[in-house]
C-alpha cells in the first residue's frame, strides 16, 4: 500500500498547479469581467481572449490533452494519474479548458479516438485534439427520466445509406460554445433487439439541416458561458450511415466506456473545487471580524471548517481508489466505487461550498466571489450522469448481492 | 389552547387562497415571460403588465395592505391572524407585491406610519400604502459584519439644519424597482452616546444628489426583478435634517421595532414557499415514471417527502407561537422565539425546496420551474436580517441564562 | 389561535411540576441507589420505597390518575390538557409511577374503563386505579414484523365458554414489577374475518397456568426496572370467554383507540426528558472548564444548546397541536399528525440526549447522571409503537393523497 | 499510488480473517453465555473458557501480539500492515483478546518495551506478552477535562528513592479483568518544568497497599467484562523510583507516543465493528419481511445501506492512508490526519450500527444480537482518547495555519 503519486504524476501536479496558481488563478479577474459585460449585451456568447492566450501558453508547456490515457497522444497517464491533475483544474472554473481537458470534450475525443473512423478522426479529432473546436453530448431528454435509458425516446433510424435522427435534448453541454463544430447524439435504432444493442451513437456536425438550438439553459441562474447546457430539436436530421459511430446498436456499449472515467474527471474536479471553497472560507474566517473577533473564533465555525477537511480528504481518497482500481481491475470492479463516488462527492462538494457561502454572507451569493457558480456547478452533479438516488440504488444492489455471497460462504465453513 | 385562527383570519385566509389560486398562480407564466424576455434586451427593469390588474383586483377585493396593524388603515390584524396570509403569499414570487405586502415596502411603511412626520406620511406613505410607489431600505454595507450594528461604517451627521450622508450600502432591497422613489437610510451619527443612540434613520428620495445606484447584485444567479438588491453609494448626501425619522439617534430603536413583525413575515412566507414546493415536488413524484415505477416508489422519496411535510408543520407552529408572542407579551418576551424561528425556518426551507429540485431533475435547477429562484430566495434568508449563526448565538445565550436562573430557583427550595 | 393553557391546565402544570422539583427530583438519588444495589443481589426486583411514599403524597394532593380523560375519575382533563403535565413526569424516570401515570398501566385502565365488564372493572380496574396493582400489555413478537398486524401469529381461539391463548410475546413493558397481576394480550382469533376484525384482546391474570415469564429484556443494558421489558410465553393458557375484552374481533379496534393518546403521552414525556438533558448539558457546559474556558464557550456547544433548544420547542408545539386536533377532530383528523410526531420525537429525544452525553464525557455513558437511562428510553421509542419508517410510510401516503385531491379541485378551478 | 496491501500483509489478512470466520464467530455464543450466566451470580468476572481455547490455536498459528512493530517480537508489520487485520478483529467484541491485540495491553506493552527497565521487560512485558497476565492504564479523572492534560490533578511525587502517588482515575480500561497484574499510573511530578516535561507514567503492581479499586462503569449499560472500565484510587501509594516508566518527566513524551497507532487501532476495529454490523444489516434486510416485502425494499432502507457501505469504504480509505502518512512520514506529519480520522471514524461506526439496529427492531437493542455492545463500543470512543470536539478543534487550527501559510505563498508569486 503506497499512498505517493508515481514520480510522472508528481512532476504533472507540480507543473500544473504551478501553472495553475501563477497564470490561471491571477486571469480569473478578466474571464469574469468579459463574460459579465457580455451578459449586459444582446448576441451570441464570446471566448474570453485571455482563454486563448492560456491554452497557447498551457500546450507550450505541455500540459495539453493530459486526460488521454493513449500514449500515442501525450504521456498516457493512467486514470489514477491524471485524478489529481484533474483535481487542480477543478480549483478554477476556466482551468480545466485551459488544458484541454473539459468534458464533454474529453469524453467525446475518447470516443472518436477507440471507435471513430479514419475520417472521423482527421476531420473531428484532430482539431479537438488542438483546441480548435469544441463539441457537446446530446443524450439527456426532456420527457423522460434519462438515468433509465431504456426510456430514450429519440431516434436513430438507420435508413438504407443514410441514418435520420428525430427528437429532443436537453442538457446538451458544450452547445452553446461559438466553437462548437460538433455533437455526439444518442438514439434508439432497433427498440426489439437486446436491451444494450438497441441505441445509436451518431456523430452530427452542427450545421446540419434539421438540428435546431432552441435555448440555453440555466443552473441556478448560472449559464456555464462560454460552453452552457443547451436544448436542441432533431427534425428529420439525415446524414450518411458512417456517421453512425462504432456502428449501429453500439452507442449504448460506447456510453459505458466513456462513464468511468467520466466520473473520476468529474468527481476529481469537484474535489478540487471543494478546496477552494474551503481555501476561500478560511481566508474570510481569518480576515473578517465581528463582535471583535475573527469569524474563525466565532460559534461553530472551526467545526465546520474542519469537517470540511474531513470529508474533502475522505472523498478524495475514495475517488483515488475508484480510479485506481477502474485501472488495475477493469470497469466491472469499479463499478460500484464509482457509483459510490458518484453518489457522494457532489453532495460533499455541495456542502462544502455551502458553508463557504454562508461564512462570505450576502457576497457569497452573489457573483463577487466564485461560490455562486461553484455552487451551481456542484449541485448539478448531484443530477448529471445519474442522480445520487441511481447510484445509491445500484450501490445497494451490488452490497445486498455481495452480502448474500460472503453468507453462503460463511455457511459452508 | 386553541389552535384555530380566529373567525376574520380565518375569512381573509380564505379568500387570499382564493385569490391566490384563481388569479395569482394562473398569472405566473406570464409573469415569467415578461422577465425573461425583458433579461435578452438591455435597458432598466420593467414590471409585468399583469402586476398591475392582479394589484387593482386584490385593492378592489379588500385584500390590501393586510400586514398593517393599525386599524386605521384597514382591517388591523394581529401578527398572529397575519401570519397564515403571510404564508398564502409566499407560495408564489409575485403574490406579495399584488397585495402590497411585500418587503420592504412593509417594513418603511410602518416606520413612517409611527415615526414619521405629518408631511412625510402625506408625500411618502400615502402613495405607498396606495401601491403607486415603492421604496428601498439600506442598511446592510460590504465593508462590515452588518449582524453587528456597531461596526456601521456609513454616517449621518447633523449640521445645523441639514443631516450630511455618506457611505456605501448593498442589499438594499427594491431598489431596482422603477417605481422605487425613496429609500430608508442608516447611518451613525453620535459615536460617544451610549450605543443604542449612535445612528439615525434617514428618509432619502430617489433622486437625490450624491446618491448613485452602483448596480445590481445577483443571488445565486437570481435578480429578483423588478425588485432587485442594489448596491448604493451616498456621497455627501444633503437633506433638511427633518428627514432623519423620529429624530437624530433613534435609528436603532425604529429599526428594532421593525424586525419582530418582519421576521415572522419572511418566516411564514418561507412557510408558503416551502408549501409550494413540496407540492411540486409530490406532483413530480406521481406523475414521473423511471425504471417501471413512479418516482415516489423508488428509494427513500416517500420519506423525503414525509420528513418534508413534518418540518413544515413544525416550522408553521414554531413561527405562528412566536407571532402569538410578539402579540401578547410584547417584542422582549418574544425575542428569543424570533431568533429561533429566524436561525430555523430558512434552513428548512432550503431543504424542502432542494429536495423537490432533486425529484424534478435537472429542470429544478433551471428556470422553466419556480424552484430554482425560491432556493435563491430561501437561501438569502439564511444570510438576510442576521445569519443564522447570530440568531443561534442568541438562543444560546438565552438559553443558558435561563438555565441558570432555574438552577438557582431550585438550589432555594 | 391562543397558546396559553386553559387556568386548570395551568393549575395542575404549576401543582406538577412543583411536586417534581420538591419531592421526586430529591428523591432520584435515594430511588437509584436502591434499584442499584438491587442489581448486585440475585432474586426479583423490588420497588424502592421511596415510591410508594411519594404515590401517597401525590394522591393526597390530588395529583392522581390526571390522564383519565373520563370525570367520573378524576378533573377529566382534555388530551390537551394533560400534555403538558405528561411532559413534567418525563423530567424523571419515576415520575409517571408516581402519579399513577405510567403506560401501559394508562392504557389497560382506558381500555377496562370503556370496554371492561362491571366485574373486570371491579377486580382489575378499581386497585390498578388506586396504585395497588399493576399490569401489562402483550403484543409485539419476536418473530414478525409487529408494525404489521397482520402477521401476528399468537392466538386466541374461543372453544364453547372458553378462550385458548397460544404465542410468544416479548418486549412485553410492565411484566418484571412485582405487583403485575394481569396483562392484556392480543391474539388471532378469527383469520377468515374482516382484517379489522380478526383479532381479540384477552384480560389474562398473571398466575394463569400456561403463562410463563422467560426473561426479561434489556435496553442499551437498561431493564428500566422494576417494570421492566418481559418475553413471555403463552402456551394452552384457558379462561372463560367474559375474559376476551369487549368480545371476539374487537382487539384491533380496542388497541386503535389507545394508540392515539398513547402517542401524545409517549411524546411529551419525550419533550421533558429531552428539557432534562437540556438543562443538565447547560449545567455542565457553564460548570465544566477545559483549555482554561467553560465548555460553553468552546467549539460548535452553543449553537448544540441553541439547535437542541429549537427542536425541544418545534417538538412540543407539534404534539399539543395532535393532541388538539385529537380532542377536537377525533383521531381519523389526527391520523397523520400522530404519525408526524411519533416519526419525530422520539429521534429528536435521541440527539438532545446525545448531545448531552457528550458534553458528559465519559461519564455521560455511565450510570452517574440519569443520562444513559434517558438515552435508552428515547432510542427504544423510535421502535416501540411502530418504528419510524413505518409512521413516515403513513405520512407520506397521507400526503400524496392529499396534494393529489388538491390538484385535482385546483384543476376544477 | 498502489493501494494493495503488501504480500505478507495479505498473508496476515487471509490468516487472521480465516481464523476469525472459522474460529471466533462461531464461539460468539459460548462466550456470551458465560458472561450473562455470570451476570446473574455475585463474585468477581471471570474469562470465558473458550477464550483461553481461541487464544492457544491464535497463538498456535502465529497470529499473535501483531501490532508490535518490533520485528524481535513477532513479523514486525508496519502500522499500515497491522492496520486491515485490526479491522478484522474488530468484527467481533473477543477477537483482539484472541489475539493478544487488545487495548490497553497492546499501548503498555509498547511502552514497557521502548522504555522499560530491563526488570520490568522481564517481570511484566514478558507474561503479558505472553498472554498470561492483563494490565490497564490509568490517565483519565473524575474532575477534570482529561483532553487538557495540563489539568491533571493526580501526583507522582519523587522522595528520595521512592516515588509517592495519589488521586483518583477512572474509565480505566482493563481493571476489572482477573489477571490484571499491573497498571500503568500518570500523575503529575513537578508543576514548575516546562508543560510537556511535568507528568510522569509509573508501574503500578496491582496489590499495591493504597490502591483501591472502587467500581467499575458501564457504557451504555455494557460492563465490557470481563474487561471493563474501573474508577480507581491512589492513597498514598509508595513505590521504588524506578517504578516510573523511563523516569520522572518523561510521562507526557511517552503517552503521546503510544498515541498515533493507538488511534489507527481503535478506528480499524470500529471500521472491523461497522461493517460487522453492515452484514447483519443486509442479513436482516433480506430474511425479515413485513408488509409483504423484504425489510431491503420498503422505504429508504436500501439508500441507508448504500450510503454505510460509502462511509464504511472512504473511512477505511481515511485510516490507512493516515496509517501510511505514520509509517512513511512521522507522528508529527500524521498529526493533523490522526485527528482526523479520531474525530470521523466512531460517529461512522455510531451511525451504521444505529442503522443496523433500526432495522432489527427492539431485538437490536436487546443483546441478543451484537449491535447494542456494538453502539456502546462505538459511542465510548466518541469521548475516549479525546471527544470529538477536541479533534476537530485541531483539525481546524492545523487547517487554519495551512491556509495561512499557502496563502502567503501565493502572494510571494
């Protein structure tokens, strides 16, 4: 048992938390600045130029794409490596694009590089790969409870040559990004065949006819701008069959694959976001003063900041084990730690930003500080890929299961 | 002990509810649009055409300025027969300014109502008490702790005949409102007398030179138009010295006797809000299906909302004892139930409302439900009017001086 | 709405809690001193005598059988009425004996009162009303689920003139005191009728042969002696057929009508033990120094003492508003909110007490402060008289069912 | 980063976790039996038989005294090693006896041998060591906050070549125990040195003249026998100078040494405890049925064990990695994470057993099962070695200054 970090992790932590503190922290001022003057203006979203500057500036030092595990595209680190990285970007709302390292990017990138063809590769990889689009996943729907996808209502029809693609999504990240030159859509193809051969996973550039952005949607007021969570209707969206990723029937099979490490990206992030959170509410407990004392020597404020300690270093070592064992053991092993890891780190990340919040009064709610969106963006994982209550369900299948396993055993003896 | 609300309450319970159901939440959608298409343009804030019908509706049914105690000015009821229509309106954002009810509107009107001058309540109560004008009040400042009143850094100084403004507030509540025209203002004026003495409270118009609005502030992404909180400079701000409210150093006073009412108001409107939404959220749960069953037969939902319904039962009767109180015994007996219910009800809110936006999904997060800006507004009350920690304190102290003197009394049997 | 009790209520609230704090809570001492010495012997348990003295003093001054609601026996107070005297005896573990409160003597004797013949009236109800004897109440199982009544398996079978008791029931409260002389079981008389009318309540003496007492059951190590937790087998037990009370079939209804007050009294001796352990944490927390402050001052323990402050007051206000609605609604109207605060007293007993320990130390887990014992007391309600889940089920259906008939008469609107 | 464990420590487990299953488990009932067979008679505690049988076949198969990190004495396992088979002995209340790894032996035994005269290594660390004798370690008092050491009122007084001790302690852990042979006493030697060098540890035979074993003390009920937790008095107890362990001053320098791996122990044995009760949770779950259902699928019971199995994994997670930290790093940089895991693991363990006892009903709180002595065991180490509260104030002052100091970093940048 050896808590440390490979050498190779340790050396990318250091460089991207120093890269981190000294060029991404000190730029938060200015992204703000931009997309809060953007927000009092009509028009379509905008990058922030400093972001540009940032990615040139992270890739030259080659921290770019750490998040792929092919060692064909970078150092390959594994998902155990690359946690803690993620970890860091997760301390800043522009980080983790800064790196190229911002889902549903990642994700899709994984996807096109095991199952895309050569094409797809060239034209929609490649400048993925090089920042230079942006793309978003288009799975979750409007009209049905999307953690049980046998209820996906949208369609991928396969049609001869062509696939034709009818429905509604919602909660389709990344859409509303000026860049965003592709999505990855999921559809039902053959709702008779075996329950996990029955979906489509359909790449769809954005121009195409029949695609229609209707709006974006908020998280607690929040737009999550430039990348936002978009609604899109697909009207009779044809395209050739190839477009079909991995081939019909695999879209289900390919969303599986891409989930695990999904979660510890996620999750890690959330993390990350959690401890600066914490950082912040220790600053304000220090310098703020009231009744003539710092708010740290006030009611139960010393409890709860280290019960934030407590449960930020608890989650992250269950995250570092999930992934650990995602690596070492295989999807199948991981399952329920990553479940388990689902269920409880946004809640913890939540509460954590929570307190911070309330040490900050008023301000903390407002925009003035990063809580707000902090906030915001660790709620809605409480509901992205899977509600807690999914999880805690699947957890308590797995442990009931095992359970009944070790009696029998033990009844043997 | 009789738990029935008196016959009149018991009249204007019922045709608040009436009217609320029949007029005020069919009204909502449109409401809604109104802001929201008015968030895409630039330009001030404009209020829904639909306010004004559902305000000359509610005026012409008697069922205006309820809140008010004095008899003069209608039906004078008690805090306690209040109270259940405090509630009524909290179940929906617009409810209680359509019954002129709303903060804090509320809270000016009776400080002028019992502190002000004849010509003050002429020009400024009169319009007020008619709904053609609103009003702002500034007390809360970013510099400072503002739960602890001593630390005030704003000042209102007397010379000769003028009264002499300067500070910077924010929070200050209605102050975006286009028909917002003056604004109560806190300031010190004699820090050497005795502590309670030390500030004035001063009637400012609107337009008043040195008085500039800086801008609106967001809580958790949620304006609150067209009432809004804004933060406001005052820069050597000049009034004929009869604009400080009942006198030069009779601002903490007046302030005082404002919060009582004012906290059971917010309470019992938290009460109606949390109502809301676990209706929605037991809508949700019989009308969404996911893996075969409706939400509310999976996981632990039945007891979510069970534990829901009980927090709000208790909370009602917590806040309603409270008001009895404040009745019967007069603001000392009723301080430490105030505290209570203000470090209590808030909290609960936020739970309730965050479990309904859990079982609606992501859709609780945005804004196509009321959820997401009553979270906003439940949890700016856990900040607004002292955070809870402060109330706690207060409780506690209370507590533990009452436990001594019962101590003592039994050591003397 | 008045929260005031009524003058006679206030009357014997005063007279109560005055006999507690002169003559119960000197003698806890004494009273503990013999059931521990006791411990160390074998043989059965003894009452200590400092009991029977105080019973005397109590019903000489009146003071007497006060939850009687019926005024042939006593003031006939109201549900309501008798609350908060309940709450007084919950201060002390023998404060219910005392004043011939204590369940399920409570119980048996309303069931005697309203359903026994004139000559089970005579022979058990007349000494049980006098402290002379007491009883106790056979129902829970040891091998099903109890909160299911359906599955009760012990029976009563009527032959010709007789009735046959057959069963295993344990958790049997009352069955160790020295003079129990009956218990009322329930049994399965008639499977194929209504399942409301399946069932009987038999008067059973305690030497009847058949009955055999096999052990007496602990509590967290509690025994609560010299009442005491009791299994106890039933085998071929024959009595006349008069013994069945109010007849074959009428056991469920019987055991339904005690439930309700059983509640409220369960309940508020909840809350004053809960004000007990409240007062001794502020004691030791004014009293107890560590790191050179009283523990009052340090950490979260204030806002503990605040939050245990506002649940103790919330609780209260929630069952006499049950107990209200009982006395003036019946108990269908009161169905949920007994199942409200049976869900939520109990756990919030729990976590005062807890708390209290806490503050303790160590010594809070021992048996020098009444603080153990009042532990196991509460835990044990949250499984005696169904366990919370199961009252939590009930008030989620209850509400369902009520927002789904209010949507639908919003939707008529 | 690699979180298998170690070959022999994998070797140790599977031995250790084996023997458990097919050994101790089983003799659960025998060793239950004799203690409450003996709870009935008057005398002195006595050592169930079989434990002596389960402690030769331990000793037999090498899995003996393995926390001593001293590879003289036995494999030598790191903290890290020992941890995971702590948590199997946890399991059950007599595996560490079976094993000879049970506090407060295990932390004298460490002491004798880093600082023992080579007599006292020969008179009593070699029996005790070889499980022929017991001890028990004398630090916490009646009077004082026993967290601030600085307030300790017994003394060890120096004169001439003896050293003289009185007070009085309690909750001294093993006193009860027939074989114990001697205690370990720490009293304060010379107020005037320097805070850490004042107290002294001293070996005290247990037939010493002045030693007085005045009770013993239950926790929840449970003696823990045949154990226990003792109050114990000093009069004026003399002894030769080298009585005190590694001379006079050097108490507090050696007490926190024991410290460190003293926490990992408690908290792998609670984290053994929880998932024990874990199993007979989900056992329950799954036989018992009530409403025609599986405990398992009624309510939030599956989220209930779904989230004991998250706090169960990351608690264990939490342990060893700051076991790791204790190994690898030192007692000072595993200071803050010792605390940690001191502050987290009981309330965990408290909140699954809780959990387990909920759903086996009152049976749960009886001892016919594990789960009350469990509770009792859980809750006591919310106090003992430290509360709560005192843990989380130096996670929180460590936190603090490492905020602090990052923060000063970063502005250097």
């Amino acid at each position: 048992m050896d808590f440390a970090h490979t050498p190779r992790a340790r050396g990318y932590l250091e460089s991207v938390r120093h890269f981190l503190e000294s060029e991404i922290l000190p730029a938060e001022a200015a992204h703000r600045a931009h997309l809060s003057a953007a927000r009092e203006r009509p028009g379509p979203w905008t990058v922030p130029p400093v972001t540009a500057e940032l990615k040139a500036a992270a890739r030259a030092a080659g921290l770019w794409n750490l998040y792929l595990s092919d060692p064909a595209h970078g150092p390959g680190l594994t998902t155990a490596e690359y946690a803690p990285l993620a970890e860091q970007m997760g301390h800043s709302p522009l980080a983790p694009e800064v790196f190229n390292c911002n889902a549903p990017d990642t994700g899709n990138a994984e996807v096109l590089l095991h199952h895309g063809t050569r094409e797809q590769r060239d034209r929609w990889l490649a400048p993925l790969l090089a920042g230079e689009i942006r793309s978003a996943f288009c799975m979750t729907e409007p009209g049905v409870a999307s953690s049980d996808a046998t209820t996906m209502a949208a369609t991928a029809v396969v049609q001869g040559d062509e696939v034709v693609l009818n429905g509604r999504k919602w909660w389709s990240t990344g859409l509303g990004h000026p860049d965003c030159r592709f999505l990855v859509f999921m559809g039902l193809t053959d709702p008779a065949a075996e329950r996990h051969r029955r979906h489509s996973m359909v790449l769809v550039p954005t121009g195409t006819p029949g695609v229609r952005i209707e709006r974006m949607l908020p998280v607690l007021g929040h737009y999550d701008e430039p990348y936002g969570h978009g609604e899109v209707t697909f009207t009779d969206v044809r395209l050739p069959r190839d477009a079909v990723i991995g081939g019909p029937g695999h879209g289900f099979a390919i969303a599986q694959s891409r989930l695990g490490p999904g979660r510890i990206h996620h999750c890690m992030r959330l993390i990350g976001l959690a401890e600066r959170a914490l950082h912040l509410a220790c600053r304000r407990a220090t310098a703020r003063t009231a009744f003539g004392r710092p708010l740290a020597d006030l009611g139960g404020n010393r409890e709860r900041i280290a019960r934030a300690r407590i449960a930020i270093d608890q989650a992250r070592l269950h995250v570092l084990h999930a992934a650990w064992l995602l690596d070492t053991r295989g999807p199948a092993a991981a399952r329920g730690p990553l479940s388990q890891v689902k269920a409880a780190v946004p809640a913890m990340a939540c509460d954590v930003v929570d307190m911070a919040v309330q040490l900050h009064g008023a301000a903390g709610l407002s925009d003035d500080t990063p809580l707000a969106a902090a906030y915001a963006t660790a709620r809605a994982l409480r509901l992205a890929d899977g509600p807690d209550e999914v999880h805690l369900a699947l957890v308590a299948r797995l442990e009931l299961a095992a359970q009944q396993e070790q009696q029998q055993e033990q009844e043997q003896l």
